[in-house]
C-alpha cells in the first residue's frame, strides 16, 4: 500500500510539473524545467556487501532564478537488490528520496548540484525514514539528454550511501 501511495505522489507530481510547464511557455517564459530520469546507484561501505547495486527512475523539477542558478525538486523510486550473503538471502529495498536543492551552472551544459531532503526505505513490509542528502555534477549533451553523477547519502542512526548515475530526458527545458 505505501509503495501505491508512493507511486500515486510521483504521479501527481509529474501532471503538476507539466500543467506548469506549458503555462509558463505558453507565457513566453523559460524558468521552468522537468525531466524524468533512469538511475543506477552501486552502494557504498557495510550496505555494498548485502545489496551491492540499485536501479530506478527519478523525476526532477527546477525553476530558473537566474541563468546560472536554478532551485529544484526531486522524487521517485530505486529499487536496491539484495544478494546472497554467508548463506542469508538479503531482501530488496525500495528507497523514496523527497528533496529539495539547488543547481549552480558554471558553464552552459555544466551544472552542480546540492540537495536535502528526507528519504524512505521500504523493505519486507516495513519503512523508515532519515535525512538524505546530495551532491553531484551533470553535463547536457545533448539538447534534451542530461546525464549526472552524485553521492547520496541518508542519516538515520548511521549512514547508508551510494554513488549514481543518472540520465535524464528533459521534458521542459
């Protein structure tokens, strides 16, 4: 049910980020921006030797303050696969990050990114949320494909983090 609930906000999400694309271009501006991505994260520290690797799709919403700096938005789902260790069969974990940030573009496709938020862990029935965070650097090579790398972590009662990858399709640029 929560993951439903989880799937249901990203929705919302992404229908809201559209309506509010078009009426922005619509009035001839450029301040909004939306793009879904495909992500991959290969995990760091006591979690690579359970659940080495995730995969899963994030939407990502900014608004231009000026050229060179936007304030965003970010939400979705990576799936975090468990393995086999010592004999013991390690579940999957589904993560949900809420966060929200800041883009810093030196250069016209470079951009830097810092975010904070809270981010969900959803594994065999159970869920517990903490502080997450990131940062990360991303290049536009094309007119609509931005790809980025990050590290992301989240705090509770320790810290669990990884490295990911992201390619996005900008959807309003």
């Amino acid at each position: 049910m929560k993951k439903l609930s989880v799937l249901l906000a990203t929705l919302l999400f992404s229908v809201f980020a559209f309506g509010q694309g078009y009426r922005y271009k619509a009035a001839g501006g450029n301040k909004l921006k939306f793009d879904v991505g495909v992500d991959a994260a290969g995990t760091l520290g006591d979690m690579a030797t359970f659940i080495p690797f995730g995969i899963g799709v994030t939407a990502k919403i900014g608004y231009n303050v000026t050229p060179k700096f936007q304030l965003n938005a970010t939400t979705g789902i990576i799936e975090f696969l468990g393995t086999t260790y010592s004999g013991i069969q390690y579940p999957n974990e589904a993560y949900v990050p809420f966060r929200v940030g800041f883009s810093y573009l030196p250069a016209p496709k470079f951009h830097i990114d810092a975010s904070l938020g809270s981010g969900t862990f959803f594994v065999s029935g159970s869920s517990g949320t903490g502080f997450s965070y990131s940062t990360g650097l991303g290049y536009t090579i094309a007119d609509r494909i931005d790809v980025s790398t990050r590290y992301e972590g989240v705090s509770k009662q320790g810290t669990t983090s990884w490295i990911g990858f992201r390619v996005a399709y900008r959807i309003i640029k």
